[in-house]
C-alpha cells in the first residue's frame, strides 16, 4: 500500500470543506483500523491507527494538536507567539513549556543553518499574505523594510523563568517550518502510550510512520512529485519508525505572469528560494528535527544542505531539482525506489556536490 503525502496547498484550499471524518475498517489480520481525517494547525490532518485503544489514542492526539494550534498559531490572538509578537521590544513573555521547546529548537537549526531557517520570517511571510485571502507581490520596498526586521539573534531567550522577547518593535516569529514537526512527535508519543504499534500520522505531508504495516513489512511512504499533482508521486520510500516530513514550493504558492510566488523565503533576499531546489524530504527518529531540516536544506540548496544533511548522524535526505533530478542520500538509497521516468537519480559522490552549484 502506498501512502501519499497530502499536498498543503490543496488543504488550504480544502480547509472549509473537511469536517471530522472516521472510518473504521478490519485488517487481514481481523485487527481494527480507524482512520481520521480532520482539519487542524491549517492543514489536513489523517491519522490511522491499529490496535484495541486506537479509538482513545485518536480522541488525545486530536486534543493535543488542538492545545499546540492554540499555543504556537500566529493565526491565533491569545496564542503565545502572537504574545511575543505584540510585545517585540517592549516585554519579554512567559511561554509554555511547548513554545518554549519547539522556540529553542527554532534557534539551534537557525544557528546550524546559519540564518537560511529564519524564525522571526514572519514579517517578510505577512507581506506576500500566505495563509490569508488575497496574495500578492510586495514592493522593492516593503520587502527592504521587512528585512531589517528579520534575525533570529534578536530572539532573546530566558531559560531561568521560560521567558521570550523580540528586542525590536515589530518584528514578529512564525514557527510554520517547525511546529508541525513538534506536533507529529506529541501524536506519536501518545499513540504508544496507548501501546499503538503501528499507525500513520500524518500533518498536511508531515508524516510519521510508526511501526509497521499488518504483514509486518514497512509503511511505503509516497514522494510527491513537485511538478505532478496533488497525489502524483515520483517514487516510494519504505520506512519503518521514522518521520519523513516534505518541504515544497507547491505547498503554498501563487503565480502572477506566469512566476511562482511560494511559501519558503530566502532570509536574505525576502524573495520565495530559487536556487534549483523544488522539493526536499527529511528522514529522521524526530519530526521536529525533519521539519526544521527540510527547511534549512531547501533554503540552503543542493550544494550546501545536503552536505549538512549527508554529514549529520541519523537524518537522510531526498533533493529534487527544478532540472528533474534526485539527490538521495546514502544512508535510504536502498530504501527509495525512483518510480516516475521523467526524473533522473543522480548518484554523485560528496565530493562533487561540493564542485556543483545548482542555480
Ligand atoms: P515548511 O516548508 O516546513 O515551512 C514553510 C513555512 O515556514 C512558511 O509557510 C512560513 O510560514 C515559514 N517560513 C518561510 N520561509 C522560512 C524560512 N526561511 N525559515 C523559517 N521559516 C520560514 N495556516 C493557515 O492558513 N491557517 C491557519 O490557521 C494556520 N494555523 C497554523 C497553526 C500552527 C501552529 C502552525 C505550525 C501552522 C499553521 N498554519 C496555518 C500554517 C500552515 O499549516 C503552513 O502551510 C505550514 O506551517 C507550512 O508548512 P510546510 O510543511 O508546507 O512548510
Ligand atoms: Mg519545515
């Protein structure tokens, strides 16, 4: 069976149509399966669990996703990062321990990527309004403005009593490239605290595969195809107890004469990333780790990300290019299997990553 990761972009759209929906079936091994899809943290959430308290272990994790939405939602008045926000450079702000985890998580893959993930976008994101009705192009002007307002080393941290700030007014967090990774780990420690052993959990392409199918072989976890539709896939990756979350720039986009605006900015520039890269996924134990990976690995492109990603222990990466090719990385290359002949596997060593530069 392949599972295929569900495009943001069209949930987005879908948002307003998709009330809660369960569906309990059998498996060949008389074992229950439920299944529910339903609409949180501005995406489709689908879960499907196996085992006696699947039902329950549902019911928490669509209670725990909620309480994150509400915490970390810039969408939200009251939640604790629209707090932060109205007091940049005014007051620092108390956060739950949850805002706290997923803020200092933010930082450290800032640091690591050295600003290419950029937490405090959000001023740059609000121009080009992704998330709200009527997109549009900023101007040469606007965007220079914003980008005085955006860098993660104004992000102070107190540790001591949990406290946030922003040291200038205005400027503004948005942990949209990292939260739902945060939330795809909570979904999973629940679903084992009630001994779930195999389940799909899946946050608008912010999957997580937990143990395995029935037959006991791996979850096929399906790669969008970045120039396909929604649901057209380039080729399957079997996993077994591993997250595989996907950044694309058909996620949330708009075009305007015939150029694709889309959701993931370059921190330097305050333009959408065009650096060859259309797509990248992250495979690793955590998903905070793959969300905020996918990020720094799109932003920092073929020649540097997937250097970071090839050199870090435990996470493996797939690359797509705007030329049709595919970047996998060592440690899955047995486990990715190419299915779409209009794409091409490029076996380079690291060594030649480092001469090539995609542009
Ligand atoms: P990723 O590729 O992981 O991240 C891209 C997102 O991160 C962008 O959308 C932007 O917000 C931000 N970003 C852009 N460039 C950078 C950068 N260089 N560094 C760091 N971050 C960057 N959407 C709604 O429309 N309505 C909602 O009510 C809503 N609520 C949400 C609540 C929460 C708690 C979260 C986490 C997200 C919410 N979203 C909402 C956002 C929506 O789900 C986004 O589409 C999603 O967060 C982007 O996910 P992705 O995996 O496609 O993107
Ligand atoms: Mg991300």
């Amino acid at each position: 069976m392949i599972y295929y990761i569900v495009s943001a972009g069209i949930a987005f759209i879908l948002s307003a149509l998709i009330s809660m929906k369960v569906i309990s079936q059998k498996n060949n091994k008389n074992q229950e399966v439920l299944s529910m899809q339903t609409y949180i943290l501005g995406t489709v959430i689908q879960l499907r669990a196996t085992g006696k308290k699947s039902k329950v272990a549902i019911d928490k994790a669509i209670k725990r996703l909620y309480e994150i939405d509400d915490k970390m939602s810039v969408f939200k008045n009251n939640s604790d990062i629209s707090k932060i926000n109205k007091s940049a450079g005014i007051r620092p702000e108390k956060v739950s321990e949850d805002t706290y985890y997923v803020i200092k998580k933010a930082i450290q893959y800032a640091h690591l990527s050295q600003g290419a993930f950029e937490p405090t976008i959000r001023p740059l994101v609000k121009l080009y309004n992704f998330g709200n009705e009527g997109t549009r192009i900023p101007s040469k002007e606007e965007i220079n403005k914003a980008l005085k307002l955006v860098n993660y080393k104004d992000v102070i941290i107190n540790d001591e009593n949990k406290s946030i700030m922003l040291r200038n007014k205005d400027q503004s967090l948005d942990l949209g490239a990292i939260a739902k990774g945060y939330a795809a780990d909570e979904v999973k420690r629940i679903f084992e605290g009630y001994g779930i052993k195999s389940a799909i959990i899946d946050l608008g392409g912010n999957i997580y595969a937990l143990g395995k199918k029935a037959d006991n072989t791996s979850w096929n976890i399906g790669i969008q195809n970045p120039l396909g539709s929604t649901g057209q896939y380039l080729g399957v990756l079997g996993v077994s107890n591993k997250s595989v979350v996907t950044s694309g720039n058909y996620e949330r986009y708009f075009e305007e004469d015939g150029k694709r605006y889309h959701h993931i900015i370059n921190p330097k520039t305050g333009y959408p990333c065009e650096n060859g890269i259309i797509s990248t996924t992250i495979i690793s134990d955590y998903s905070i780790d793959g969300d905020g990976l996918t990020t720094c690995g799109y932003v920092m492109g073929l020649k540097y990300g997937f250097k970071l990603i090839e050199n870090t222990r435990g996470v493996d990466a797939i690359f797509i290019t705007s030329d049709r090719k595919v970047y996998v990385t060592s440690g899955i290359r047995d486990k990715f299997t190419l299915t779409n002949k209009e794409y091409l596997l490029q076996e380079y060593s690291l060594e030649e990553y480092y001469e090539k530069e995609v542009v």
